[in-house]
C-alpha cells in the first residue's frame, strides 16, 4: 500500500477552501504588456490605448512594441520590418503539409495552421537553443510565417493556387495578397493592419496562458506557440468570430431577427460575439471594427450583415447589458473579415496571424523572469477506495 502524505493527498477538503472555476479574477504574473480595464471598457498595449494604435499605428510598430516594450525608432522599424519580410518564406515541405491536408473534408483550418506551424520547428536548426537571441529571432519568424502558412490554408481550402510572399509589402498588404492573390488597395490593407493590431495582444487571455503554461516549463517558443493555436481555436476564444458569422448566415435576413434571438434566448442559447471574462462594458475593439464595418460593408454591398448585427447588438445590450454582457472582439470582426472576402472559417486563422504578436512577446517576458506554472487542484474524489482484482469487477 502507498502510504501519501497529508500535504499530497489532499489541498483541503471541499468546503475547506475556496477556488475560482476557470482561474476567475486569479492573477498569474505580471506583464508589461497590455492592460484591459474590464469596468472601464479600455485596452492599453504598454501605454497605448487601443484607439490611438488603430489610427496611428502599423502591426509591425505594435510587434515591437509588444516584444520590446517601446516604440521604435525609424531606423529600428525599418530594420524590424525587414527581418519580418526576410522570413515570410516556409520550407517546400510546409506548404506540403497544407497541399495534402488543407482541403480535408471535416479538417477545419485551425487544426492545419496548429500542424504546420509545430512542423517548421524541425526546419529550425536552433529550435532547442535557450538563449535571447534564438528567443527573439524565432519570435519574429514565427510570427511572419504565420500569415505565409495561414493564407496558404485559405487558399488550398477554396481550391486555388498558393500565393507566395513579396517582400516588398508591408506584413498586413501582404498577407491580403497571399489570401487574395492581389495586392490589396489602400483600405483594405489599412483594414487588415487595423485588424492585426487589434487581434495583437489581449493580457492573460486563455491562448496567451496556455503559451505562457508551456514556455514555464522551458520548451521552446515553437511549443508555446502551438499551444496557443490550440487554445484560440476553441469556440469560446477565438472560433467566436466564425461562429458570429454562422449564427447571421442561418438568420439569413434582417427581417428574422427578432424571432431569432427570442427563440435563442428561450432556449438559454449563448449568442456568440458576446459577454467576456474580462469586460463588463463595451469592448473598445468591438467599437473600433464597429466603425469600419460601416465602410466595408458599403464597399462590398454586404450592409444586410451590419444591420442584423446591429439589431441583434441592441436587443441584446437592452436585455443583457444590466448582467455586464456586451458585444465583443469577435462580434464585428466576423462581418468586417467577410466583407473583405475571408471566409468564415479563415476568421480565426486571421486572429492566430495577428495574436502571434502576444504569444511571443509574453513567451519572452515569461522566459525572462521564470517560474514554472504549477497550480492545484482541490481533490474532489474519493479518499479510499478498494482495489478489486480485474477478474472480479463488475
Ligand atoms: C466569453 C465567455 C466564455 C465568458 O464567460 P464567463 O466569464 O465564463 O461567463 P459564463 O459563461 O459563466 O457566463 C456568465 C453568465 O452570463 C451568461 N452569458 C455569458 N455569455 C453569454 C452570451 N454570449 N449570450 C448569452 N448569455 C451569456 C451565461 O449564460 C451565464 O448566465 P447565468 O449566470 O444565468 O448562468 C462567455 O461570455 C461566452 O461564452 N461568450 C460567447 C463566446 C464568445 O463570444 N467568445 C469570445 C470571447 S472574446
């Protein structure tokens, strides 16, 4: 018999201890990252707030930004742009992987994205190496052969040719390029830069702790990175902006609405695109895509999307806004990202592309001052229990 220690064998006893379910209002680390006032309905990346980055900055500017904790100076953007444009590039045997599986019946892109980007680490001859430069190096590459690999999924999924990189665009123009096949004009490509900046870091959000969890350990920063992609992939995170999009289309017109939603909230339903753990108040990056959203649907006659997310967003503040449930991120980026032509289930890709940016910079920010991530469990099974022999159980 295993005889456990009193300390191993339980935390406390049910009861005995308080926890909070899914780590609520729990503090994990300090970052000087990005900071959101959930109350106050503000996002601030080091300093910055959210609206003056959408308006002023590019995602390039805000990379560094998140991964050294200033803005730079002209010559340190010119020279961490190019870095970003020298890396576009994936090895023959990347885009394989996304030829042979992209297009997979029941493969949904996020699932390719997580595959790929944990086999480029096997074409990083310095994958292993714990050392600041391999740290910073490997974040910059990562984050520019996200979009490479993301827009090579798309592209797969709706059966055309894969667009290789340019180096001569800017990280948002180029991505647009690589999903579209044109270089894009100049609201478009400011809107996929908007769009990058504002997916760019969000504090302890699940994606950016389960990279955090792994870099803990000291696995290496590809590690990290695929655990986030895992994380963001799930309906709750970042597959909320595909869904937002499912839920307009099988509304199919403003007139259902109301009927809709009554229906929805008769059954309990959750509506995607709505509520965080964070903001009881109106997320300042749903405002931001809310304002673009106008421009582009008109660009695109797509305005039908934004009337019937507009009428969905008024019922449910009316009803909901009391209970601190407001229209997130992902509310109008679903009608902003179809608009400009991504398809539905390309969305949360375009999140990883953009969120990339805050696994690496706070993958860094971990490395730098480390502790390993161990939290408890309070142990709610049994305390003793009989081993019956196999043969006997019943
Ligand atoms: C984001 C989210 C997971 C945060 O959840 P959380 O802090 O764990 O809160 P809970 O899921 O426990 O919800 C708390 C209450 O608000 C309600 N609620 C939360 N989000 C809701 C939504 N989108 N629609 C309707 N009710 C919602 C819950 O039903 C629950 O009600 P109850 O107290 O009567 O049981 C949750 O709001 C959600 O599932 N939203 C939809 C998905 C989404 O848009 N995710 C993207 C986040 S950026």
């Amino acid at each position: 018999m295993t005889t456990y220690s009193e300390e191993f064998k339980l935390v406390a006893r049910p009861g005995e201890i308080s926890f909070s379910k899914g780590l609520d209002g729990v503090v994990a680390a300090e970052s000087t990252k990005s900071y959101v006032d959930g109350l106050g309905g503000r996002l601030v990346y080091h300093g910055h707030p959210i609206e003056e980055l959408a308006e002023e900055s590019t995602f390039e500017e805000v990379f560094f930004l998140l991964l050294y904790d200033r803005l730079p100076t002209a010559a340190e953007l010119a020279r961490f742009t190019g870095q970003l444009q020298q890396h576009r590039e994936i090895p023959e045997e990347i885009y394989a992987i996304v030829r042979d599986h992209a297009a997979r019946r029941g493969v949904h892109p996020m699932t390719v994205l997580r595959t790929a980007i944990s086999a480029l680490a096997v074409f990083d001859e310095h994958a292993e190496e714990d050392t600041p430069e391999t740290h910073q190096a490997q974040a910059v590459q990562i984050t520019s052969k996200m979009a490479t690999v993301a827009a090579a999924i798309g592209r797969v999924r709706s059966g055309q040719a894969i667009v290789h990189p340019r180096s001569d665009l800017s990280h948002a123009a180029n991505y647009f390029y690589m999903m579209m096949g044109r270089v894009p004009d100049a609201f478009e490509a400011r809107l996929t830069d908007v769009l990058l900046i504002l997916h760019a870091d969000h504090e302890s959000n699940a994606s950016t702790f389960a990279a955090l969890v792994v870099k803990s350990t000291l696995a290496d920063t590809y590690s990290a990175v695929v655990a986030g992609i895992a994380a963001l992939k799930g309906p709750l995170h970042g597959g909320a902006n595909e869904q937002v999009m499912k839920m307009l289309e099988s509304i199919g017109s403003p007139e259902r609405v109301a009927a809709w939603l009554d229906e929805a909230m008769a059954q309990k339903k959750k509506i995607m695109g709505f509520g965080h753990r964070v903001y009881k108040t109106m997320d300042p990056r749903a405002t931001i895509l809310r304002g673009y959203a106008r421009e582009v649907t008109r660009r695109a006659g797509t305005e039908r999307w934004l009337v019937m997310a507009e009428q969905i967003e008024k019922t449910m503040v009316e009803k909901f806004a009391q209970k601190g449930i407001w229209p997130n991120v992902d509310f109008f980026s679903g009608v902003v990202m179809a608009s400009l032509g991504i398809d539905p289930s390309m969305f949360t890709p375009l999140f990883a592309v953009g969120r990339s940016a805050g696994w690496v910079a706070h993958a860094w920010e971990q490395r730098q001052d480390n502790r390993l991530f161990r939290p408890r469990f309070v142990y709610v099974g049994p305390e003793s229990e009989p081993y019956i022999p196999l043969a006997e159980r019943k």
